[in-house]
C-alpha cells in the first residue's frame, strides 16, 4: 500500500474475542450487536491489525499484538484465533525482526504490546533486538505502578525485558519519531495512550490504538468500558474526528477485524465513515 514515499501494511497476529458490553460501553447491546455480532458468552470479534511502515531508511512497527506468550487459560477466555502469527506476517513481507529499528506502542495492554518479547531459554527477551521501543512516559510510569483497576491489563514481561535490554524509548507528550511520523497523546482510554500520524507528501494516516478501535466507534458516545477517562476520550475523538474529516486523512483502526482503513467524509451535515481497502486507500 503506497502512501506517499512510505509503504504501509496491515500485518496481523490473529484475532480475538472480548465482552460486546465492556467494549461499547453505555451503547444498549440492541444497537452495537447489529454492527458487531456477540457469540454466546457475550464477545464480539476483533482484530490484532498491527501497522508496518516503510520509509525509503527505516521501519516501523506499531504494536505488537498478543504474542506467542499465552497460556490455555489466556486463550479459552480470550477465544484467540490465528490463521497467522505478526512474526510470520511480517515474514510474508520479507521483513525479519531484526529489521525492525522501531517499536511504538501506543500503550502496554497485553493485546498491544504481547509480542514486544518472546521467551528463550526460560527467560523474556525483546522480539525486535535492533529495535527501540517507544513508549510515553506516563504510560510506562502507569503500566509499572498498577491498582486493582489496572493490574490485570499490564503483564510485566511484555515490556520490562524492554528497559533490561536497554531498548527502551520513553517520549513526553508529542513527539516527531522520523521525519513524517509522529507520536500524539490521545489520553482518555490510559493516561498514557498515544496515537500515531503518518504524513507524506499530500498524504496524512492516523493509527488509532485503542481511541476508536474499531470502525463502529467513529460514533462519538460509542466509547469502551475500558476507558479509564471516558470524558477525555469524547473530547480527543471530536477533535481528531474533526480534523480528519476535513482534511481528509485516512484512518486506521487497529482492532476491525473487517474495516481497518477508511475516509469520513461531509453528507448533509453528517460525517459519514467510508470504508476501503488497501487497494483503493486514495479514494476519498
């Protein structure tokens, strides 16, 4: 997928099934189980779509799926389905994980960064060994200090084996990475939680993470349980929403098992998402 002088490309780690009522929040399950069907314990189905960008130097992942690290338990509760894993996607590509020179993670959940390590002779190591990682401070500090709100998205050896390594890249607040992409604070779902924006040439691409997973959450109230600041996640979707509306940027949504890419675009005072595929991001 050209975009600019960059290549883009979804590279999955599968898919998994979470509660439909923790995922949309408020939205009574008569409106959201149309969009997205609940199977019988409750759970929709979503997307591991993580995103690798090419520029003409370097490569970038951003996020990291769930990974391999998963026990029987983690996967019966979690119903997580692979045709592929993210490192034999990449793989497809022709893309090793030594290749890699950058990691984001747009927060530590276990969904987001699963696949930041592998284990090795009983011990944790990072996936991408010539890779940093970047992660926001706040998030780090967060995913580090955990309460009984938080502790059960945050699994240690996801990220610590990061910072033993050395590889760990904590930002404050927005942050350029590369000439063209850019890290920005969109803090509602985690205090810590960053988006991403891809620009070249007259191209511009944000990668969500998890403030509108999916293509069902454009809508401005359908917000997760999840989110520890729902206000705060109303008001960075109506402003990034807005913004992208108007220039036409093209938007990512990391856990869409169907639509990951689309356009909002003016109908008669509406915004109105329209869906596409890699074949014909550019029409807008």
């Amino acid at each position: 997928m050209k975009f600019g002088e960059f290549t883009l490309s979804l590279v999955s780690d599968g898919t998994f099934w979470l509660d439909g009522g923790a995922m949309f929040g408020i939205v009574p399950k008569v409106l959201w189980n149309k969009l997205n069907p609940a199977d019988a314990l409750n759970r929709i189905k979503l997307g591991l779509n993580c995103l690798l960008i090419q520029t003409p130097g370097k490569k970038v992942l951003v996020d990291t799926g769930v990974g391999k690290k998963l026990d029987v338990k983690f996967k019966e509760i979690y119903k997580v389905e692979r045709d592929t894993s993210l490192i034999e996607s990449l793989g497809k590509l022709g893309v090793q994980p030594e290749d890699i020179d950058f990691v984001i993670n747009t927060h530590l959940h276990f969904d987001h960064c699963g696949g930041n390590t592998i284990e090795q002779d009983g011990h944790y190591i990072p996936t991408f060994p010539h890779a940093q990682y970047v992660i926001q401070r706040q998030e780090w500090h967060d995913a580090t200090n955990t309460n009984e709100r938080t502790k059960a998205s945050y699994v240690q050896e996801n990220f610590l084996p990061v910072e033993a390594s050395g590889q760990l890249l904590l930002v404050d607040g927005d942050n350029e990475l590369l000439p063209g992409i850019s890290v920005v604070v969109t803090n509602g779902h985690t205090r810590g939680h960053q988006s991403v924006i891809i620009e070249s040439m007259d191209n511009k691409a944000i990668y969500f993470g998890d403030l509108i997973p999916t293509s069902s959450h454009v809508k401005i109230p359908y917000i997760m349980g999840y989110d520890l600041f729902p206000i705060n996640v109303v008001e960075k979707k109506r402003e990034i929403l807005s913004r992208a509306t108007k220039e036409r940027w093209l938007l990512i949504f990391e856990h869409d098992p169907e639509n990951p890419f689309g356009y909002l675009i003016e109908m008669e005072g509406k915004q109105v998402l329209k869906k596409c595929s890699g074949r014909n991001l550019h029409e807008k």
